[in-house]
C-alpha cells in the first residue's frame, strides 16, 4: 500500500467519527417520545399527513400491530413497483420508449427494492423509464430505508420502556424517518452531486457525433434472439461504422442521494457508481462513501442516546469499526499489489506519481486503487450495495473482503437501521455466552435475556447464513444456476456464492459477470431477498414486545458492563466467529482456492 | 385490517406523491438553477455543437489520438447508453488475451516503444466510459501522438499539462488526464 492509500482511509475516518455525535444526537431527537424543537418544526406537515390517511399518530402499537403495519404497508409497496415495471409502455417520462419489464424480472426488483436489497439483474438505462425510477424504485429507496429505521426504534424501545405492552407506532416512525431524516439529507446530497457533474433532468437521452469514427460489431441472432454461429462455432458479426455516441441522462442525482443514504445502492445507471454520471469525480465518491456510512454510524450514537448511556452506543460503533478498518486496509492492499497474470506481459502495476498501479481492471482512474478498494468494504460492510469497481474483476483476496464482510450478517455498519438492529441480536447472544460462562441469567441494558429472546436473536443471526449456505448449495446443482456463470474455474464459484450472500444479507452488490437475469436466478434471489428481509424484523420485533414488557434490573455486582473494551472484543469475537465458522469452507472453494492458484 | 390496508394505501400514495414527484422536480429545478452545466452532462462544445462530455470518455484507435481505457461496452466501445465493465475475473485467460491484444495495438502504432505499458492502457475501465487516463499513460503516448501529429513533444506536453488535473483538494481519488478534451485540443491546434 502507498503513503496516499493510507491517508485516503484515514481521512475518511476521520470525517466519518466527527460527524457521528451531531447526526446521531439529531436522530436521537427526531424519536425522543418528548416533544422537542425538531419535532414541533414539522409538526404541521405530520398532522396533514396523518389526517388525510387516517391515522392515528397517538395510537401506541404492541408488537403484533407495528410487525403487521410495518408488513402491509412493505407488501404494497412492492406491489406497486411491480405493477409499475409491467405497465410502464403506456405511461409517461418514458422517452426511450422502453417496454414492459418481463414478469419474472419485475417480481425480483420489485422485492429488492423493498427489501432495501437493490439487487439490479437489469440495466437502468436501458429497461426502466424515468417514471418508473422516480415513482418506483427512488419511492422504495426511502421507504425501504424508513421502514428499517422505523423497527431500529421499536427494537431500541424494547430496551429504554419498562414493563410496558407497546414499542411505538409504525407510522410515526416511518414518517419521521422520512421526513426528518432521509428526506433533507438526500437533498442537500443530491446539490452537491449535481455540482460535481451528476446529471439531473428530464430529457431524452443526447446524441452527440464521434471525433474518431469507430467500428461497431454485433453478434447476429437468429428470431429467437439465441446467437448464430459459424461451423467452427465461433460467433457470427456484423461490422458498420459508429459515428455518434449516445450519452444517457435523467434525474439521477436525486435517487443516487437516496441510493447511498438508505444504503440502498440500485444504480441509476447499469455500472452504478463507477458510471462518470452517477459518481464523477474523488469528491462525489468520497461524499458517496461517507453517505452510506453516515446513518448506519450515526444511529449507534441515537441508540446510547435512547436506552440513556451514551457508553452503549459507543461500545457498539468501536466494534463495528475493529471489524471494519484491517478488512479495509486488506481490501485496499490486495488490490494495490496488483494481477499476477499481467506480471509476464511488459505491464506496469507499479504505484508511482504518475498512477495508481495495482489491479485496474474493472476500475476507473480517477479513484485508482485507494478510492475503489474503501467504496467495495464500504458498500459491503453497509448493506448498501452501490459499486464504484467491478467486484467480479477484483483480486482474489480483494473480492473475499466484500463477500466475507456481508456473509458477517450485514451488522458491521449494515442497512440503515437493520445493522443496528442485527448487531443488537449479535449483542444478545454475547452476553447470552458471557452468562453461561459465569452461570449467571444474562441481562443486556438493564433486561433479563431469557429463552424467548434468545430464541428471536438466535433466528435473527441465523436466517441468513442458513439462506446463503442452502442458497449456494441449490444454486451450484442446479443447471440453470451454473448456467449464468461467466468465470472459469474457482472464480465461477465465488461468482455464485457472492450472489447469494448478497440476497441473502439485502446488500445487493453482485460479481456482475454472472448472467443473473434470468428465471432461475430472479426467483432465487427474491426469495433470499424477501426472508433475509421480513421474517428477521418480524422476529426482532417480537423481541422488542417480549423486553419491553419486562421490569428494568438495576446492575449489579455481578452484572456485566456492556460499554467496556472487553465486551466490546466479546461481541465481535461472537460476530466473526458465526461469520468463521458458517462461511470458511465455502470461502476455501472461491475466492481462497482462486488466490492459491494465481500465486502459484 | 380493511382500515390498516386503507391507512397504508393513503400513505403510499402520499409518500409516492413527495418522494417520487416533488423530491426529484425540486431538485432538478434547483440543479438547473444553480449548476445549469453540470446537471445537463458537462458537455463539451466545438463551434457551438456539442461533441461529447466531459465526463463521458470516447473511443480513440488512431496513432494521432491520445488513447482513453479500454472499454468492454458492446456492440462499441464507451457505449454510453449502455455502460458495463468488463466483469472478467482476475486468473480469467479472456484478461490476460485482451490485456495481450491491447498492448500488441499500442505497440503496432508506435514501433520501438518498449517501455512497459501504464497498467489502465491495457485494462478494461468500471463503467467502459472512464474519461481519463493517468498521467503516466498520458507520457508513454506523448512521443507517439506528437510524431504522427509532426508537432513538437514540449507542445504536446504543455496540452496534456492543461487537462491534467491533481488529486482533489491534494488528498482524494488519483491525478489523471481528460482524453476527450485533449484531443480536441489537438485537433483545433491543427486547424490553426
């Protein structure tokens, strides 16, 4: 790695800790059960709100009615994304006359967006209209996003509320997030990306003529769309000359703020935030960067605010971060050291002044390797999902870091809301261990963890790893899921095994390569998507109903302080062994085998 | 539950109508208002008519061209309606061919260049649009252009001095060259 490497992350860092206490004390606010200063200034739009839908904002759900509230108002949601891709031909904003999305297709993005996942098996610019990214896919952005600060709040009230049979309301919760949160963040983002060069208008796509005219070749195809080939089964082309460039637009930079604050991460256009459009310059990355982080980080600070010891939600951030910063650093180290296979051939890897070096492939130059290497543990570490690099071009090692930091179940910084609430779960089963080693009932911010809530943390960690393990196993034996492959060898694998972690852990990054629109693939991913989404909250709201109606213990002498260095080494020893065990195995198959064999 | 469904309908709707209509419209209308250039493509004029963007790299073969990143963008390279990387996999034979391929191209154009070749030259970009290159990419060419332009290597290289820009506030992202620019610069030179 070089000075520069180091001093990108490090500054990063250090931007990222400075904003953690004003964001977080700001969230804090915006779900204190008081009254204060932010939520008397929107009061009047959340009263209008309520009124015209006829809600109830007083109303204090127990968990039954927030887990359904939460679920039906997701269902149409998802619904309406559907129904959207599928009639888009008829509606307006649609001025490259793209036609209906297939159904199988539709039902996959339509639950990936939300499900806060954003797994794209389709290319932006070329199959959804303006209209169906605006209503659509940009509305499912925020609302995926709210939907899991929204049970982040009720988890948190689970353990601030004592013998108490409610943990808030549903629709509060979301609107607030929204409203307060997501909303006034992506806009003041989306200015800023406009003023590094994200496009934002309404207009057809430009023509602009080439100053080299260049040679187009395209594959022939028969009627059924399959490709011709000669006899010795090489593809059939057609050469003509290409004399105009086609350079898309659209509103972008609003739904690319969303998609990196919600740590959504569905691209705009097909390459994300590699695209010149979507991301153009260091300063738009390092802002994209801090974006995905920037809720996910700030919420463990509200968190301490919340349960009232602000040492809670430090604990939590210090651990996300032993995790985070030496995967970092190796994601960037494995890259910058370059591609054995371009050794022989009279290529210059070498970092110097004048270039980046390093693994190139698949990444642009204005990020080099620094820039690109942080953005893959970023967006992998946070459940976002937004690529500023081809993963499936990344080193061996390079691409383990990713893969292995979402297979940790998406806690380290996770999804708005969800990694929080998915780290809580990790919280519990430490101090669920730590009891057992001293014989004592655990107990976790003041309440006693018993069965029920062990059982409910215990789903929590475990529903996504059992997703990827039987989703790879499936996806392996079966031919439609070794046909999307584009890889040889290990890599073929890894490209595999990352697909499914990233469904089943709602990131939504993908190793591209693989062909994954297809009816297999959809229905697989959609399916990991949907329950790594849904059933985990439903379980950690049930959680939250079971703790608030608990008395709070006072601490003892015999309680174990959960804001300490030790408790701090405990739970992510409890997080990386889950991740560890479940996952190395598989690993050794891909992206381990794979390094093995290039070193030789 | 009819109530809850109705409650979640209105909601959606409502929610659709700020962030799926007047989140997006104000913020074209403020991008349109304060960053006009930016927010329609950073295009970039040549009496008057847009030729390209900016931001948007194009495809250059030709010895007298300062050449941008390899683009894996079909059925034309820095096809900018339909961006993709190349997604091939680092033990991939396919890499290693192309990487073979593209530096046998470079070194057919410039015969008795045989300095190593900067590692972007021969790898495929994230987006198949990347704009630039790197300074180091920007010299191994500079000889090359300059010859087959007759010009000066000092002229040449006070033109690639212009379009080159450092790391942004000193720290981030990498130094690089704009290739689009560039070479518009050069051709308006020859015009002169």
């Amino acid at each position: 790695m070089t000075t520069n490497d180091f001093i990108q992350v490090a500054v990063f860092l250090v931007v990222l800790l400075l904003l953690i206490k004003p964001v977080g004390s700001y969230m804090a606010q915006v779900f204190a059960d008081a009254p204060n200063r932010v939520t008397r200034f929107g009061a009047p739009v959340e009263r209008l709100l309520y009124r015209l839908c006829g809600i109830r904002a007083d109303e204090d759900m127990g968990w039954r009615r927030y887990a359904i509230a939460m679920l039906v108002f997701n269902m149409l949601g998802l619904l309406a994304v559907y129904l959207l891709q599928r009639v888009q031909q008829w509606l307006p904003l649609n001025p490259q006359h793209f036609g209906a999305v297939t159904p199988d297709s539709a039902i996959n993005t339509a639950i990936s967006f939300a499900s806060n996942t954003n797994w794209q098996g389709y290319g932006g610019e070329s199959t959804m209209s303006y209209l169906t990214q605006m209503l659509g896919l940009a509305v499912q952005n925020f609302l995926s996003a709210a939907t899991g600060i929204a049970v982040l709040v009720a988890v948190v009230r689970g353990f601030s509320r004592r013998s108490s049979l409610s943990i808030g309301n549903f629709w509060v919760d979301l609107t607030r997030s929204t409203l307060y949160i997501l909303l006034p963040f992506s806009l003041i983002l989306s200015l800023l990306l406009v003023s590094q060069g994200v496009v934002q208008n309404l207009k057809p796509y430009v023509d602009v003529p080439l100053t080299q005219h260049i040679t187009q070749v395209e594959q022939l195809k028969d009627a059924d769309g399959n490709p011709l080939k000669d006899a010795k089964g090489n593809p059939l082309t057609k050469e003509s000359p290409a004399t105009v460039q086609t350079l898309p637009m659209g509103p972008a930079a609003s739904q690319i703020a969303i998609k990196q604050l919600g740590t959504n991460g569905g691209g705009f256009f097909n390459a994300n935030s590699a695209h010149p459009y979507e991301n153009p310059t260091p300063f738009a990355n390092f802002l994209e960067m801090l974006a995905i982080f920037l809720i996910p980080g700030g919420l463990c600070y509200s968190f301490g605010v919340l349960v009232g010891d602000r040492r809670q939600g430090w604990a939590i951030l210090a651990t996300m971060l032993l995790i985070f910063v030496p995967l970092a650093i190796g994601a960037v180290a494995a890259e910058q050291a370059g591609n054995p296979a371009l050794h022989g051939l009279g290529v210059d890897q070498q970092a110097s002044a004048l270039q980046s070096g390093g693994n190139m492939e698949g990444k642009e130059t204005r990020f080099g390797i620094a820039a690109s290497g942080l953005f893959t543990a970023i967006t992998t570490a946070a459940s976002c999902g937004a690529v500023n690099n081809a993963h499936d071009s990344l080193t061996p090692l390079g691409g383990l870091v990713p893969m292995w930091l979402m297979q940790l179940g998406e806690v380290i910084f996770g999804g708005v809301g969800s990694g929080l609430y998915g780290m809580l779960a990790f919280a519990v089963v430490a101090v669920f261990i730590a009891g057992l080693m001293v014989g004592r009932t655990p107990e976790y911010l003041g309440k006693k963890i018993e069965a029920h809530e062990m059982k409910m943390a215990s789903l929590a960690v475990l529903i996504p790893c059992a997703l990827v393990v039987v989703g790879t196993a499936v996806a392996v034996m079966a031919p439609a899921g070794v046909a999307g492959v584009a890889n040889p060898g290990a890599h073929g694998f890894s490209e595999i095994l990352y697909a499914v972690t990233s469904a089943s852990n709602n990131n939504g990054s993908a190793f591209g390569g693989l062909s994954a629109n297809t009816p297999f693939w959809n229905v697989l991913t959609g399916l990991c998507m949907f329950i790594a989404r849904f059933p985990l909250a439903i379980a950690m709201l049930a959680m939250a109903g079971s703790l608030a109606a608990k008395r709070h213990v006072p601490p003892s002498a015999g309680t174990l302080p959960t804001h300490t260095p030790l408790f701090v080494t405990l739970l992510a020893c409890v997080v990386i062994v889950v991740g560890a065990l479940t996952f190395l195995p598989a690993l050794a198959l891909g992206p381990i085998a794979e390094f093995l064999i290039s070193a030789h | 539950m009819k109530r809850l469904i109705l409650n979640s309908l209105a909601m959606l709707v409502l929610m659709t109508a700020i962030l799926g209509l007047l989140y997006p419209l104000a913020t074209t209308g403020l991008a349109q208002l304060l960053f006009p250039a930016q927010a329609n493509g950073s295009l970039v004029s040549r009496d008057g008519k847009a030729v390209g963007s900016r931001l948007i790299g194009q495809s250059f073969t030709e010895p007298k061209y300062f050449w941008g990143r390899p683009s894996a963008t079909a059925p034309m390279a820095n096809n900018g309606a339909s961006s993709t990387p190349s997604n091939q996999g680092p033990t991939n034979p396919a890499l290693t061919d192309a990487a073979r391929q593209r530096i046998d191209a470079l070194r057919a154009a410039d015969p008795g260049n045989a300095a190593p070749v900067p590692v972007e030259l021969v790898t495929a970009s994230g987006s198949g649009l990347d704009p630039e290159i790197s300074p180091a990419a920007a010299q191994y060419q500079l000889a090359r252009v300059a010859k087959a332009r007759g010009l000066e290597p000092a002229k040449v290289q006070q033109l690639v001095a212009r379009f080159t820009s450092g790391r942004q506030f000193g720290v981030l992202g990498e130094p690089r060259v704009n290739v689009l620019q560039l070479n518009l610069a050069l051709d308006a030179l020859a015009k002169q």
